[in-house]
C-alpha cells in the first residue's frame, strides 16, 4: 500500500533543498543550538562557528513587497489605526494567555487532573502526549499561517514607513530542512528608534493577524459545517493512536472505526467521542469490554479488554487510545452532488478546522512574554534602553520558559 504521507514528506524535502539550492547566494543561516567548532565553517559562502543542529534557513528576497506597500497606499491611514488596533488586542492576549497558564499551573500543583492538558506539540506524526495532524493538513497550515504572520508584520512596518529589509520563505530545520515557515526582516535599528506605539504595533500585528485570520476561517467552517449537516451521519469514532501495549496485543489497529462497545450486559452505540468517554466513565481498573469495529469496508471485528490503572489515578480505568469522530456522507448526498464533490467538501473542513485550531492557538502563542516571541518583544519595548532592559527581558521570559517546561511534566 502507498504510503501518501511518505510521498508528501519526501516531496516536501526535496522542495526545500531545490530552493535552498537555487538561491544559495541568498541563503543565510540562523544557529538555534549547535557544537562550537575549534575552526569555522563555510556554508553558503558563510563563516559558521558551531555546528548547526537546530537552526532557521532565510531566503533573502523581497516577495511581497510591492504587493505590501500597494496595501498600505489603498488603505492609507488606515492600515496604521490597523496597527494601533493590534496592540489593545495583543496586550489584552498577552495578559489573557499569561493568566491561562499560570492558573492552569496552579491548579494543576494544588488539585491535579489526569486528562488536564494545557501544552502540547502539534506534530504530522502520532507521539503519546502530542496533537496529531495530518501531514498534508500540518504543511499547508503552516504555510498559510506563517505566510499571514509575517504579512501582518510587514504591512505594519511599511504602514510607518519603516523599511523592511529581506522576507521570503523559510525553513526550521533539526540538522535538516523540515518545517516550511516564511519571515520578515525588517530594520531592527529603525524600529528601535521609533515611538513606542509603532513599536508595538509591528511586534503584536503578526499574531494578532493570527487570531483574527484564525476565527474568521472559523466562522466559515461552522457556516459550511451548517450547510453540510444534513448530508453527513455521524457513526463512530476512529482510532488515531493506541498508547496501551495491551490493545495493541488483542489487534486493535489505528485507522479503524469503533460503533459499539459493551460493558456487562449494556451496550453502547458509539457516534462519537463523548459517547465513548460517557461508556467507561467511573469504570474500575479490570473491567471487562467488549469492542466492537469496522474498517470503511464495513468489516467488523471485535476485541476483549480489561480498563487499565490511569497512572495519574490508581481507582480509574483508563482506555489507552486517542480518537476522533468518524463522519460519512448520505447516500443520497453523494448521488445528488457525486463522491469527488463530497470528498471536497469534507477534505476543505479538515483543513479549515486545523488552520483556524492553529492559527489561533499558534498566534496566542507567539503572544507569551518571552523573547524572541512576538509577546518577549512587546515587553522588552517598554524598557529598551534602560537599565532595566535585561532584568526585565530575561526574568520574565525566564520565568515563563520555566511555567512552559513544568506544565509538561504536571
């Protein structure tokens, strides 16, 4: 069986190492974290002192540049009252998502919950603890959202007329090209020389373009999502990802449908993942399930299990799986439009639910007060210059760092 995803990857790396190549005399790399080395190195015509492990690769051009500035003279004064905007929205986010975490924290130390989760990776590939996306989903949501970040920073800059040196696409790399992103560059000694407002308004705009662009495409999901209800069943949920090594040992594969599942004598129509969760709710360690799947074939199967001890709550079973709902379109509906039109319709509502779900969520992140993060920039503007620059900077974005890494672990 092809292995799409595979296709996709390898396609995708092989893109990136053609630009890469192909504006060389362009290239500049961005050390992350890497190994000093006794003598540098030559890359792309660059002396590199350590050895680039993890790392961002710029492509200086000037993409977007007039289309940007074009912006900026049909909107005239507008764009910048677009800025001014950003900043009431980025700092009301920046104390918005500040407070999230540090509650979320706190509770988490005094009263803790074994399902409470308030960071994650969002990976293309299925890892215990991480939000699994689609490859295809992941690459072009990443795309379109780096591709409206950077756009919202620039339009900012080149609305106060601050120049912008280079943008282009980028790639983040762990000792290879993996992620595609796009970046700004502009003229950081100028923008330090502005007033605060205007410094402001550059370093929120991209995030909060995020946002915005993130819950207008989530306006347009539930629209469409309203319009396509009536065609669609809801009759499952399917397996994304088993973390017990028990249900991987009675067969239980990802990928297929669970319909039913029965514990004693009741039994359970499973339609989607509150119907699962309600099924085992309060259920004890040992107890015994039968459930019931099928494959897009309409195959069925069935599987014995016994609830495992939730590690985080020893009087708790726990079903070891990840799921997600299972939707197929009527048959009446795939008669009256046909199947490629339907495949269309649900492929379009799996990449606006992740573009809005990332934009959002990525652009609240962008917004936490830690440098070089849009919010870190936001702080570090209101002291630079001063003594208190570094302190300021550096304790806070410390500290949330710090939040960050035990909310992992909590």
């Amino acid at each position: 069986m092809v292995n799409v995803e595979l296709i996709i990857f390898i396609g995708m790396l092989l893109l990136s190492f053609g630009l890469i190549f192909r504006y060389r005399d362009r290239v500049k790399i961005e050390p992350i974290l890497g190994i000093p080395l006794k003598k540098p190195i030559r890359i792309f015509g660059k002396n590199i002192k350590k050895f680039p492990l993890i790392y961002a690769v710029l492509i200086r051009t000037k993409i977007g540049l007039k289309f940007t500035d074009r912006v900026v003279e049909r909107l005239k004064n507008k764009s910048k009252w677009i800025g001014y905007g950003c900043i009431g929205i980025g700092v009301i986010c920046v104390f918005y998502i500040s407070y999230l975490l540090i509650n979320h924290l706190i509770t988490q130390i005094i009263n803790p919950t074994p399902t409470a989760q308030a960071v994650a990776f969002v990976l293309p590939f299925k890892v215990k603890g991480a939000i699994y996306v689609p490859l295809i989903y992941w690459l072009l949501s990443i795309v379109i959202l780096a591709t409206i970040h950077e756009f919202g920073h620039a339009l900012i800059a080149r609305a106060h007329n601050i120049k912008v040196r280079y943008t282009g696409p980028a790639f983040f790399a762990i000792l290879i090209p993996l992620i595609p992103a796009a970046y700004v560059e502009p003229d950081e000694k100028e923008i330090n020389r502005r007033p605060k407002k205007q410094q402001l308004s550059v370093y929120s705009a991209g995030a909060v373009f995020n946002i915005v662009s993130g819950l207008i495409v989530l306006l347009v999901l539930i629209g469409l999502t309203m319009v396509t209800n009536p065609m669609i069943n809801s009759d499952g949920v399917v397996v994304d990802y088993i973390s017990s090594e028990t249900l991987k040992k009675v067969g239980l594969k990802e990928g297929q449908i669970i319909d039913e599942l029965s514990v004693g004598d009741f039994v359970y129509s499973i339609n989607g993942p509150s119907d699962l969760a309600e099924s085992i709710k309060d259920r004890k360690p040992g107890t015994e399930i039968i459930i019931r799947t099928r494959d897009d074939s309409g195959y069925f199967q069935e599987y014995f299990y016994r609830l495992e001890s939730n590690p985080k709550d020893n009087n708790k079973g726990m079903f070891g799986i990840s799921v997600s709902q299972h939707e197929s379109f009527k048959e009446e509906a795939i008669q009256k439009y046909g199947l490629i039109t339907v495949k269309s319709i649900k492929w379009l509502k799996g990449l606006f639910l992740w573009v809005s779900l990332l934009s959002i969520g990525i652009g609240f992140f962008n917004l936490l007060p830690m440098v070089p993060l849009d919010g870190g920039l936001m702080v570090k503007s209101f002291v630079i210059g001063t003594k208190f620059e570094k302190p300021v900077t550096f304790g806070i974005s410390g500290i949330f760092l710090l939040i960050l890494i035990l909310l992992f672990f909590v």
